[in-house]
C-alpha cells in the first residue's frame, strides 16, 4: 500500500485533466464509443488499484460488450494514444500524448505534395489535422492505394455527406475497396460510376419507402449486393419495397430492407411472383408451423423462424399440410420431439420418394406388418416385450439383406424356443445357414441333422405352453413403435 494517496473522495471529487491534444486532434475523429472508453480509462489512470478497474467493469459501467472496450483500445493503440500490455488479464497504458505525434513516421513532403493540395481542395472549409494526413499517407503505404485514387474517394465522401466528413469514414470505404483490389485511379474511377448508376434506381426507392435524404455510399453498396450477390432483379427490389409499404411495415433504412431481402435469398426466393406468393401462403405456413410445434410438444412465442427455417423448406420439398402433422405425430411418439430432430426425419423420408399421404400411410403399414411378424417370433421364442429397434435390424437383415424365405425364419425360431438365450440362437442360425446358402426346409434339416449341436430340446416350459396375446399386447403402431431406422 502507498505510503501518500488520495482518498476515494477526494478522487472522485478532483478533475481529470485532458490534454488539448486529444481535443483537437483526435477527439474529432474518433466514434462515440472510443471516446467514451479513453476518457474514463484516463479517469480510472488515477485509481489503478481499484476494484473496478478491469475490463469487465469497463464493460459494465459504459453499458458496453467487453469486445467493445477491447476494440477501442485496439482503436487508440492504432493511433498511438495507449499500449496494450497484456490480454489475460487485460492491461493498458497511456502513453503521453505529444509522444503520439512526435513518434508519427515521417513521410516524403514532396512525394505527397500534389495529395496535400488536392486534399485541401477536397476538404476546403475544414481544418486538417496534421494526424489526420499521416492517416492518409500510411493507408495509402499500407495498401498501395494511388494517391489520385485516394483523393477520387475523398471527393465522392464529401459529396455524399459534405465537408465535414470524418476521415475515419473515408478511410473505411477506402480500406473495404483497397481489399477488393480496387487501388488505382482507373479501378475506384470505374467502382464510382458504378455506384452512380444506382442513383435514379435509389432514388425510386426512397421515394417508395419514404426517405427524403441523400443516398451514402453504404445504400449504394446494399444496392450492388441485392443485384451482383442475391441477383434480384431492380424490379423484384423494388416490389418489395411497395408491398412492405403496402403492408405499413416499418422498413425505413437499408439494414432493414437488406435484413428482409437476405431471407427471401436464403429461402430460394429469386422473382418477384415467388416473393409475393409466398407472403400470401405465409399465414398458412404459419398454421401449419404452429400445429407442427404442438405434435411436438413445442411452444414459440414468434413462429416466424420455424415457419422460414423449417416449414417453408418442407413444402417446398412437397409435403402436405396432412403429412407433415401425421409426420410430427410419429416423431413425437418415437422421442423426437425437436425441429432439427424432425427436419431429419423428413429428410429420410424425402430420399425413400415418401411425400404424399398414401407412401406414408403404406410405409407405416409395412413397418406394423413387419412388427406383427417380429411379434410373432418373439411369442415363439417366450420372449415377452414389445418389439424394438434391435429386433427390426435383425429382422431386416433376414428378409431384405439375406433373403430368408419365412418358412425358414419360422424353422430356425422353432429350433431356437428352448435356447438359453434364442434370440442369440435363432440370429447365429440363421446366420450360419445363410453362409452355406440354405434355401429350403429340406437343406435346413439336413444342415441340422449334419450338426447335432442344434437339435432342438423337446422339453416345454409350463409358462410357454397355449400362451396368448391380446391385441392390446400387440398394441398399434405409434403406440409400441420406438424410432425407427429410416
């Protein structure tokens, strides 16, 4: 502990000094957000011991992620402002701020002189700081950017939101485009008329939304996207911005519109007929997602992502509403009772060719027939359960993988009953006959008689003499079916 210190009062009750430099040179230019974080890790510099001062506390006390302190700092350590010493935990200091300037790199006043001048043209109205042309003169260093290209993107920032743009922004848009490659005056000349392009195609759009303002570079961007990377056609786009207004929705800036028009992209939504048909079917695929959950044992308060996520998929893949409840209904009572847990399902289903209702009420009959002959077995062997998964695999093995006539299932589970264990007995038969090719009753007899371990014993227990089973033991399909591999 200090042998002087100051109060915690006596702290909070002092100034904390700021030096004119940061004002005027990069308070100017820095978010909200970096600012916020550099002054009050300049007040917290004078209580270093605190408990509060760490990295989750920062975050706390500015209503901020941690990755926002973080990125800020990563922002003044970029400009010189602080050193980040260590992550784990997280240590910064501050560095003098006159060292931030005395310590710019130095840069060639000649090979720059014609940039300055056409800066200040650009810029004319404004102060330029001197941090602020070391800015320039490094991005174009780093990423080779032509200095005429430089001043072609300053040009179109100032025109899109005046004089008093930060360069930060410019730097931004330049920074995105460097690493598209674009980084000479001929490349970010050709990306600009592009841009403009777009303008009378903006301009409809603003008037159909709404928005009296000049386009930025960002809107023109998003236009680009929704045509070069979604393949919207301008008139799809615009469609939809006159049935979002049709409809009195809310959708006011670009973010918004690019947040709608990406789902319609991810659900395979290319023209404007499909678009609208499927904000008509919507409440429809609604109802249906809603009745789904329910089979499930589901409840959302917005059905609005099962309804694009899931539903929208399986009707296009041509399931009807009947099916995809009757499907729902299965999963639940086969304890998958989940949407992915369906959607796998479904996806099973789709590669057998079983869409409609009858190829699944058919395949549901096929899997009780095969069950009642599994059961039937089972009752041969006195073993008393229902039927199950293992006891399918097996059975399927038989029947569709070894080509095993019934008479000569039925053989082997007669010469199994009285087995320790005949399910064992009755699978290692079979599958020793199925091994020297043992087609008919004949050649099993005689396999048996070749190999005396299988003589059946004749002794009957008294619990396996005229057992039966009622239906109810039997039971119905959903009722006794465990999930079955599909």
């Amino acid at each position: 502990m200090p042998f002087c210190q100051f109060s915690s009062e006596s702290v909070i009750s002092n100034a904390t000094s700021v030096d004119n430099i940061f004002i005027n040179e990069f308070l100017p230019y820095a978010n909200d957000t970096c600012v916020k974080v550099y002054l009050y890790g300049l007040y917290k510099c004078n209580t270093p011991n605190t408990y509060d001062n760490s990295l989750s506390a920062f975050a706390n006390i500015l209503g901020m992620t941690e990755d926002d302190v973080y990125s800020a700092f990563l922002y003044w350590q970029d400009q010189g402002l602080v050193q980040i010493l260590a992550t784990e935990p997280f240590e910064v200091v501050y560095n003098p701020i006159k060292n931030a300037i005395t310590n710019t790199k130095k840069y060639n006043k000649e090979k720059y002189a014609d940039f300055n001048m056409q800066l200040e043209a650009a810029l004319k109205g404004r102060n330029i700081s001197l941090n602020e042309y070391y800015q320039y003169y490094e991005f174009m260093e780093v990423h080779h950017m032509e200095p005429a290209a430089l001043i072609l993107i300053i040009e179109y920032c100032t025109r899109a939101k005046g004089v008093k743009v930060g360069y930060n922004y410019i730097l931004t848009i330049a920074r995105n485009w460097a690493y598209d490659g674009i980084t000479s005056y001929e490349k970010v000349d050709e990306k600009l008329r592009e841009l403009e392009q777009n303008s009378s195609e903006i301009g409809e759009i603003f008037a159909t939304l709404g928005i009296k303002r000049v386009a930025t570079i960002d809107e023109k961007e998003f236009l680009n996207k929704w045509k070069k990377e979604f393949e919207f056609s301008f008139n799809t786009i615009l469609g939809v911005c006159k049935n979002c207004k049709k409809k009195k929705l809310k959708i006011n800036n670009f973010e918004k519109l690019d947040s709608l028009l990406g789902r319609y992209y991810e659900m395979k939504l290319s023209s404007l007929k499909e678009i609208e048909n499927y904000e008509k079917e919507k409440e429809g695929l609604y109802k249906i997602s809603r009745k789904v959950c329910k089979e499930l044992g589901l409840y959302y308060d917005n059905i609005e992502p099962v309804s694009s996520n899931y539903t929208q998929k399986w009707v296009l893949m041509g399931f009807g509403e009947e099916v995809l409840y009757s499907i729902a209904n299965y999963c639940f009572k086969t304890s998958v009772r989940n949407l992915d847990g369906m959607d796998n399902v479904i996806n099973k289903f789709y590669k057998l060719g079983i869409i409609t209702a009858d190829a699944l009420n058919q395949y549901f009959e096929n899997i009780l027939l095969a069950d009642n002959q599994i059961k039937e077995i089972l009752d041969a062997l006195g073993i008393v359960r229902n039927v199950n998964k293992f006891d399918r695999d097996f059975y399927k093995t038989w029947t569709e993988e070894w080509q095993m006539p019934s008479a000569l299932i039925n053989e082997a589970t007669f010469l199994s009953k009285d087995k320790f264990n005949p399910m064992q007995h009755l699978n290692k038969l079979l599958s020793l006959w199925h091994n020297n090719n043992v087609k008919t009753i004949e050649e099993s007899k005689k396999y048996v008689l070749d190999n005396a371990s299988y003589q059946p014993k004749q002794k009957v227990t008294n619990n396996q003499k005229n057992r039966e089973y009622s239906k109810n033991e039997l039971g119905a399909l959903f009722d006794n079916l465990e999930e079955v591999e599909l």
